[in-house]
C-alpha cells in the first residue's frame, strides 16, 4: 500500500482540542442554546470527512486547478545576501484572489455542497474574506450573503463592488461600532435561524469549535506543502518560520507541520498598529483572556471589559482577539509572538518591493519586517521561512496615500 499521499490529507494533530473544543483554557463554545445543536450538527459533519481521501481529492482538484496550488516556495535571493541569511518566501500571494483566505473557503463551500446547503454566509471586515466567499459561491452555484459593518462597507467600496459582481448580497451592519466583530455577531445570529440550508464560512481560525480546529486542518495545507519544499530547496528544516496573524490562520497553517520539530523556532507576528502606547492592536501582547464569538481567548479590552477596537495599517489584521489556538500556544511557550508597527510593516513593504519585485498585502508586510527587528546576528547563515500570505495590489490606493516617490 502506498503510505505517502499525493495530496493533502489532514492528520490529527498534536495539539488538537478535546471534545467540546478547548485548546488548553481557550476555545470551547460560549453560544446561545440555540446555537449549541447547529454546532453539534456541524461538529459530526465535519468529523465524517476530516480525514477522508474523496473528499480531500475533491478539494486537492479545485486548488490545483482553480487556486493554482502548490504555491511556490521561493528564494529571496536579494534579501538573502542583504541579510547573510537563506530567506524563502511560500507565495501564498500567487493563489487565485491574492491571498491564503481562498484555500478555506474552497473547502467550506465543498463540505456545504456535501451537506446539501443551498447558500452560504460570511461574515468580513476589510472585504477579503467576504470577496473569498462570494468566488467560491459563483463556481460551485451557492446563494451567498456577507454581512460586513456599515462602517466598513463605506470603506471598503472596491471590496464591496468585487462581491456584488461575483454575485453576492451584501448586509451592511448598523449595529455597535458598526465594524468587524458587530459583522460576526449578525453572521452568527442568521445562522441560528436559517441553519437548515445555510453555512457559514468563517474566515479566520476563531468562532466556536469546530471552526478553529477545521480551518487549522485546512491552513495546513500550506506548511504541509512548505516543509517538503523546504527540504528540497535547502536541504535542511528552516531555524525560524515566520508568519503575520491577524486571527491566525495563515499562521497558524504554515506553523502546524513545524510544531513538534526541536530545532524549527514558530513566529507570530500582530499589528502593533501605532506603536506599544497604543492599546488597539496585538491582542496577545496587551489583551487579556475574555470571551468573544463563541469562543474564550485573549482579547482587546478596556478596563470594564469592553472589547476595543483594533486598528493597524493592514485591514485584515483588525480582530480585536485572535484564534484560541494560538492562546494556548502562546501561554504553552510553543510558539514565539511579537508585534510590528504600522511604520515598520509599511518600510518592509517597500522594501520587499524594491528589493524582490514582489509587492506584498500590508498585512504579510508586518512577517517581512520582522526581518529588520530581529538582531542581525540571530540571522546569520540561518535559514527562514515567510510565509507571504497575500499581495498588495488591495493596498494601492492607501499605499499611495502615504507614500511618495520622486
Ligand atoms: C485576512 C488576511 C490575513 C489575516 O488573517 P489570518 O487569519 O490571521 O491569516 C493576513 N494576510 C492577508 C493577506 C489577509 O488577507
């Protein structure tokens, strides 16, 4: 028989969660009663197809033909002798729609269609996610609906046309800050009711179990196909991979098949937003254990408890909590977190622009600067990984906006 799969299968990991979701303390299922036999339901679903060949086939097809995988693991060649380093890149920036995001949301909508759901709903923030489902809702015939903050449908105007065009209803949210997590709480509200012949794709490692364990297996495509390309390109495991995280997913993803390797440091990387003054980002350096979407993790929150908002150069990193696995893995020292600030994440992003021709999202900015703030002697001769969770063609106009060029 043959043991090695041509494609990704999930495996079960050595940090999975128990039964009812907990990663350590963090995760579980803080819901509504109502919601609880929804989850269950889910919970069983996505169990039947975890580790089943036919349907990680399914989905292997439509990420070799439609998103374009496997990604390149690429050799910064510019970088890497400006750093006396072995720099890579997993391009995760090249799959179809510019970011990771693509790659759980192909293989949500192929366990609803399993399921025999009719449509499915998002909820979204800076529009990525939600422009995500809208795709994968055109090619596989599904009803879509993205709820997304009033606030930030105004900002995000192009975003929004994208998902129209694609085919999608989008809710405008009025309630609360009239942002990202009043987005999630409306999603999670429309699903109790309509969970007949709805599901909802969340987009980020975070919500209520099953969520941060299903999209963990998912992401995990990516390091599944990086190690081995590692291996290949360098001959060795990398001493450092390096990832941005906003709720954590594509960290998370290229993290989990380095985990149990001794000599393999992990990093995280939040946006610290203005600076360390600033309470509005990195919620595991300045955020406290709280309860949010369903789910127990660290948190930005006053003194009173109120979530705060985050704000940081990069849309798609302002979730004010972050995935519960990461919490755990945080407080089990297992994987290494840090914050970069708006102005380093936007130097890298010049930087690896003028330096590789690659023009990175501001959010996979904030992994390549870490770069800069490591100490030049941690990085001799080793060997990193960076995963590049995106490109920055959506960051033109307010890159434009800050920067001028002669
Ligand atoms: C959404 C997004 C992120 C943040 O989401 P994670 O779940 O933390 O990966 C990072 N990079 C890009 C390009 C994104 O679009």
């Amino acid at each position: 028989m043959n043991t090695t799969n041509t494609y990704y299968i999930p495996k079960p990991s050595p940090h999975d969660p128990d039964d009812l979701g907990h990663f350590g303390i963090y995760g579980g299922r803080y819901v509504p009663e109502t919601l609880m036999p929804v989850l269950e339901h889910l919970k069983a679903d996505y169990e039947a197809v975890r580790f089943d060949p036919e349907f990680w086939g399914q989905v292997h097809y439509y990420y070799q033909h439609y998103v374009g995988r496997p990604s390149p693991l690429y050799y910064a060649e510019n970088l890497s002798d400006e750093l006396n380093a072995r720099i890579y890149l997993k391009r995760e920036d090249l799959n179809h729609t510019g970011a990771h995001k693509i790659n759980h949301t192909v293989a949500q909508a192929i366990l609803a269609k399993r399921l025999g759901k009719k449509k499915i709903i998002a909820e979204t923030g800076a529009g990525q996610h939600g422009v995500a489902t809208a795709t994968v809702a055109a090619l596989f015939g599904l009803e879509c609906e993205i709820f997304m903050g009033a606030k930030d449908v105004a900002r995000q105007e192009l975003n929004v046309f994208r998902m129209k065009l694609l085919g999608a209803k989008v809710h405008a949210v009025e309630s609360g800050s009239r942002t990202l997590k009043d987005a999630m709480n409306d999603a999670i509200r429309h699903w109790v009711t309509h969970a007949r012949d709805t599901f909802y794709v969340i987009g980020t490692v975070a919500g209520p179990h099953p969520y941060p364990m299903m999209i963990r297996d998912i992401q995990s495509i990516i390091g599944w196909e990086a190690r081995a390309q590692i291996q290949k390109a360098a001959g060795t495991l990398p001493d450092k991979v390096i990832a941005c995280i906003g709720g954590g997913s594509n960290a998370i993803g290229i993290f989990n098949h380095f985990l149990e390797d001794e000599g393999v440091e992990c990093i995280g990387i939040e946006a610290g937003g203005l600076g360390l003054d600033s309470k509005h980002g990195a919620s595991l350096a300045k955020g406290a254990p709280g309860v949010l979407h369903g789910q127990m993790s660290y948190l930005l929150q006053d003194d009173d408890g109120q979530i705060l908002e985050a704000h940081s150069i990069s849309a798609g990193l302002d979730y004010p909590g972050i995935g519960p696995e990461h919490a755990y893995l945080k407080d089990e020292r297992i994987v290494t977190y840090d914050h970069i600030t708006d102005t380093e994440a936007l130097d890298a992003f010049v930087w690896l622009s003028q330096r590789e021709g690659i023009i990175p999202a501001f959010e996979s900015s904030h992994a390549v600067a870490y770069l800069k703030k490591m100490p030049r002697q941690a990085l001799q001769g080793k060997t990193i990984l960076i995963n590049l969770s995106g490109r920055g063609d959506k960051d033109m106009i307010q890159a434009k906006e800050m920067l001028d060029f002669e």
